[in-house]
C-alpha cells in the first residue's frame, strides 16, 4: 500500500494523483496495508474509500471526505528504535574516526649527488734532454820553449894595483824563453739535445654519482584519538608535497 507524500491518503500502487488531495504522486512510501476498492466514475479504474479525486485520471469525486487518517504501518514504529540505534553508533562513529590532527614525523630521503674526487692518471710524453757527445779536435797553444845566447856587458878592468882602468866588453851566457806556438789532439765535448718518451702523471678531477642520505620533515593527518592515518584527509599538506 502506498500512502500521498501530501496528505498522507491511501493510494493505489499505480496511481499518478492523490485521490483525496489532487495531487501529482512523486514519492510516496510503500507499506503493506489491505486495499479499500471502488470504482471511479469516467475511467472505472479502481479507487480507495472515500477517495475525492481519481487517481488514474484525477476525477473529481462527489462523495464527501468524510475522515482522512494518515496510517503509519506499525512495522516503522517497530523498527524506529533499531535505526535509532544505528544512526546514533554511525554519529559517535563518525564523532571518533573522523576529527584529524596534523603530526610532524622525520623520514630519511635517499637521494642521488655528485661528488668530485682527484685521481693520478698516467700518460706518454716527449722529454728533452741534454747529453755531453765528447769529439777530437786540434787546438793550438802557446808554449814558453827555453833557449841559451850570448849576452854582452860592459865590466871594468884595471891594471897596475888599479891605477889603469878601462872599460871591456864581455859576453855571457843566460837562458832566455820563447812563446811557440803548437798543435795538439784534444777531446772536447759539446751539448746535444735529444728526445725520449717518458711516462708521467697529471691529476685530473673527475665526478661520481653518490647515493646520500637526507631528513626531511613530512606531516600528516591522523586520527586524534587513536593516531592511525586519517580515513578522509581534510587539509592539503604543504610538508608533504615534495613526496
């Protein structure tokens, strides 16, 4: 049985109108309650006691609406204090789990960096360097060679205890030098450049990727009695963006 969402009159299941108010049935409550039939007048389909207008095709009815009583079927009031029951365990539910709390936590964040480190790395060079080559060659020099002459003085002599005297020239024989010039085989060296490869090293800076460690402080929303993670997240955390 369904009964008018307006004024709360019996209806037919399939009616469009109110039989008792006119009006146009939109969402009426369904309930088991036995039907009351009659017969309208222009459509002969079948209407409820003390129905004022049709229901199929909203005829006007000449009885008079003598009562109009809105039934409730008992089975609502019965089950009420059921849905009371669990419409108030949904509210001191929703009271418990769903008020949040923001909390700051600290995370360890590994992240990729780049490090730069030195390393001796060898390599082949041309070297210069300076040799003494020894060589034979002449060279002249200057020697003092002695020799003897003849050298004259002039002496006095006297005769006669002295009383006659005279000048005399004498000779005598001195060692004197002379430069001569000679020839002789000498070794000598002279300075020659010459190349070699040679191994070196040069330090070079080079970059490794590392993995590191990082803190980072991340917040979020639980629950503010029991501090699990929030069923519904009600704020948009800026701390936890870079996740």
């Amino acid at each position: 049985m369904k009964f008018c969402n307006k004024c709360g009159a019996e209806l037919k299941h399939d009616v469009k109108f109110c039989n008792s108010c006119g009006n146009r049935i939109k969402d009426v409550l369904a309930i088991d309650h036995p039907k009351i039939e009659n017969q309208c007048p222009k459509c002969k389909s079948e209407i409820f006691q003390h129905a004022t207008f049709c229901g199929e095709c909203g005829y006007k009815i000449t009885r008079a609406h003598k009562s109009l009583q809105i039934r409730v079927p008992h089975k609502i009031w019965s089950e009420f204090p059921r849905f009371k029951i669990i419409i108030m365990f949904f509210i001191i539910a929703m009271i418990i789990l769903l008020p949040t709390k923001v909390v700051s936590h600290q995370v360890e964040v590994p992240y990729i960096d780049k490090e730069q480190y030195s390393v001796e790395v060898p390599y082949e060079d041309i070297e210069e360097y300076i040799v003494q080559v020894p060589y034979e060659t002449e060279e002249q020099y200057t020697e003092s060679v002695p020799y003897t002459e003849q050298e004259a003085y002039q002496d006095t002599e006297c005769a006669f205890l002295g009383l006659f005297c005279e000048g005399v020239t004498k000779y005598r024989t001195v060692t004197k030098y002379k430069d001569v010039i000679k020839t002789e085989q000498v070794t000598k060296y002279r300075d020659e450049t010459k190349y070699r490869k040679v191994t070196k090293t040069r330090t070079e800076v080079r970059e490794k990727e590392v993995q590191k460690v990082r803190s980072e402080t991340r917040h979020k929303e639980v629950n503010w009695v029991f501090g699990f993670d929030a069923l519904i997240k009600f704020r948009n955390l800026s701390g936890n963006a870079e996740a």
